[in-house]
C-alpha cells in the first residue's frame, strides 16, 4: 500500500505524516504526528490506549544510538517503566501521576527487525530521535523516497495512533 501511494520505494518511511497516512489508509484509526512526549504526557497517553511510533537511530543490536540518523528506523512503544526508590512496592501504571526524574524512566519497544522487546532508558531514544538529521552514506537518495526537507520530519517527532481522537 504505502509503494502505491508513493510514500516508500523499498519499505523506508522518512517522514511522519507519510506514517500517519499510511497508517489511516490500511486501519479506521486516528493518527497525529506531535513532538516528543515528556515522560509524564507519555504515560498518559498510554493509560489512555494510544499506540506510539517513535523514530530514532537504531544501532546494531536495535538500542537507540546517536549516529546523526544513518541508522534511522521506528520503534514501536509498549510499555514503560518508572524506577522510584522511594517505594517499597510495585504500582499500577495509572498510579503514576507524574514523571519527576526522566533519568528513571524507561520505555519497552518493539523494533520492527527484532523479535525481542528491548527495554531502553527514556533519555536515551529521546536524544537519538532528537539527532536525526541525515540519511547514512550507505543510502542513495536513488533508492529511496525522501521528504524535500531531509529527515526534519522524523527528528524529535511521534506518531500516535488511537480508536478516538484524545484532547491533547
């Protein structure tokens, strides 16, 4: 599908609105592209059904990795973690009402090549997302169909996807 809407020559997708497109295309869903979200926001779009797609450079073994985008590639958000060391027991998610140190906050994912789920520092998928900035050298723009504006439309985004469109 995403080849015969012109959004993908080789099953690249260098853009998020062409993600939401697709996206809407194939399922009755609503998608949005937004910036990053902070960890507290995250969290609540998750108590609240919301898929979550996130692009980011993806290093050999699929961690996020700060390659200037050569390694651009989406993951998808399952879950999350929040390591509190005051607490003396487990929470429920909708127990966390805000994120107070991104430094303790992780995100299960789901990266399209891998059949394992990673479990990744926050901070980490965040500055790599947030340093895509150009195709890798290995890459011929021949090959591939990309947005006239470079990867400006990955860098520090996310896709969403949800039954209903939230207040956000």
């Amino acid at each position: 599908m995403a080849k015969k809407l012109g959004l993908t020559a080789s099953g690249e997708m260098f853009s998020s609105q062409w993600l939401c497109q697709l996206a809407s295309s194939l399922w009755p869903l609503y998608s949005e592209v937004t910036s990053f979200p902070s960890p507290t926001t995250l969290v609540e779009w998750m108590e609240s059904g919301c898929a979550m797609l996130i692009p980011y450079d993806c290093d050999k073994n699929h961690e996020p990795t700060l390659r200037n985008g050569h390694g651009a590639h989406w993951c998808l958000l399952v879950g999350f973690l929040y390591v509190d060391d005051t607490l003396t027991d487990l929470r429920p998610a909708s127990a966390v009402m805000t994120v107070d140190d991104e430094n303790a906050f992780y995100v299960f994912a789901y990266h399209g090549k891998s059949k394992h789920m990673g479990l990744w520092s926050y901070s980490d998928l965040r500055q790599s997302s947030l340093q895509l900035f150009e195709v890798g050298a290995q890459r011929s723009s021949a090959e591939y169909i990309l947005p006239s504006d470079g990867l400006s439309q990955l860098r520090g985004k996310c896709v969403i996807l949800m039954r209903n469109k939230l207040n956000l």
